[in-house]
C-alpha cells in the first residue's frame, strides 16, 4: 500500500511567519503534488515535482515556494503567511502517469 | 468556463438505488480521468481510473468515459449509506498534475 505522510493533522501559525509544511512518501515515486482545498473551490495545485530538485508551479503558486531535496520528501513553504492562506493542504504522490495518492491531510490556521 | 465541471449537489439517492454522478471538462486532448471519494475531513481516495472510451466496472462501480462528448460519468450500483460523501472527478490535462472538479456531494438515505 502506498503510504503518503504529512507531517501535522492540525497547524496554528500567526500571520508573518514562515511556515513548513512537511510530506514523505515510501513508495519511490518520482512524482509529488502540494494542493490547498477550500469549500466551493475544489482542489488546486500549488506545486508539484517530477524529480528531486525539479519542481513546476500549479496554478496558485503565489505566496509559496517548495523544497525537494531527496526523492521521498517534498515540503511546502508559506514565506510569510497570511490569513487567506488558511485551508486544507494536501500532499499527494504519484509513479508516472499513474493514479495519484493523497496524505491525510494538513489543516491549517493563519491567525 | 472551469476546465472539470461538477454539480455540487447534493444528490439524494435511497438506499439500494443507482446513484449516477457526472463530469464535463473542457480540454478535448485529456487523457485519463479518475474518480476520488472524499469523506468529511479527510483526504481523497481514488475508486476507480479510465482511458478508453466505454464502461470499465470494478464492483458496485462502473466508470464510463465519452470523449466524443467530452463527459465521464461515475454510476454506484446498490447505493449504501456509507457511499455518502463527495466524489471528485478529476483529469489529466497532459500535465502530470490532474485537475479537480469542485466535487459532487452524495447523500445516501436509508
């Protein structure tokens, strides 16, 4: 089974601050995907990496960056976080063109 | 216009009904669809994936894809109370990322 591990259930963080967000996977794949969901909206790609050190900007990358230095890790950085950065993340894996995997999830408070 | 559209719902089936959801998207070069279901306050499961056009059945599911008409529709045989919950429908627009519809919720009555 495919085991996708975020590192925080639950996160409080106070606006200004940087915060990490940390997603390891053990199944060797080449991909990972960070995405934010909020209701009504669905869920949007922040970044993803197709290879360590690569990395691709999704469609709401503004106010993040991302991190990945080994295969099985990939971490996603708020530079300084704000309020409407408030949301679910979730982190996802993927071999190739296959189906992808999400973690259980990072719920995330900016107050 | 969203590139993978969904109604929102909810849909109401009773118990042992078929429940049909269905999915539009806007990018004719898509290549492969895949259903998740989502329960409230967790993360995304992946049921079932498609590449071809036709039905592809795995249980009390059954995925059907129409590229022509650009739709996928997801049908669940014998509903159950616990089918409840939401279920995205998402693509791969040729990107390796996938692209979500906003998601359709399911309520099941027993």
């Amino acid at each position: 089974d495919v085991k996708v591990t975020q590192s925080s259930r639950y996160l409080v963080k106070r606006t200004g601050e940087k915060v990490f967000l940390e997603c390891v996977q053990d199944m060797d794949h080449e991909n990972m995907f960070w995405y934010r969901q909020d209701p009504g909206l669905g869920l949007r790609l922040i970044y993803f990496s197709y290879d360590v050190k690569m990395k691709e900007k999704g469609d709401i990358p503004e106010g993040y960056s991302v991190s990945r230095e080994k295969k099985e890790r990939f971490s996603l950085i708020l530079e300084s976080a704000s309020t409407n950065q408030t949301s679910m993340y979730l982190c996802a894996s993927s071999l190739s063109w296959q189906p992808q995997h999400f973690g259980d999830g990072t719920r995330l408070s900016i107050l | 216009q969203k590139e993978v559209e969904q109604n929102s719902g909810p849909l109401s089936v009773p118990e042992g009904a078929i429940a049909s959801l269905n999915c539009t998207y806007s990018d004719r070069g898509s290549q492969s669809f895949f259903w998740y279901r989502q329960y409230s306050g967790k993360s995304p499961e992946l049921i079932m994936f498609i590449y071809s056009n036709g039905d592809k059945e795995d249980g009390r599911f059954t995925a059907q894809l129409n590229k022509a008409s650009q739709y996928v529709s997801l049908l669940i045989r014998d509903s159950q109370p616990s089918d409840s919950a939401t279920y995205l429908c998402a693509v791969n627009t040729g990107r390796r990322a996938l692209t979500f519809g906003s998601g359709t919720r399911l309520q099941v009555q027993p």
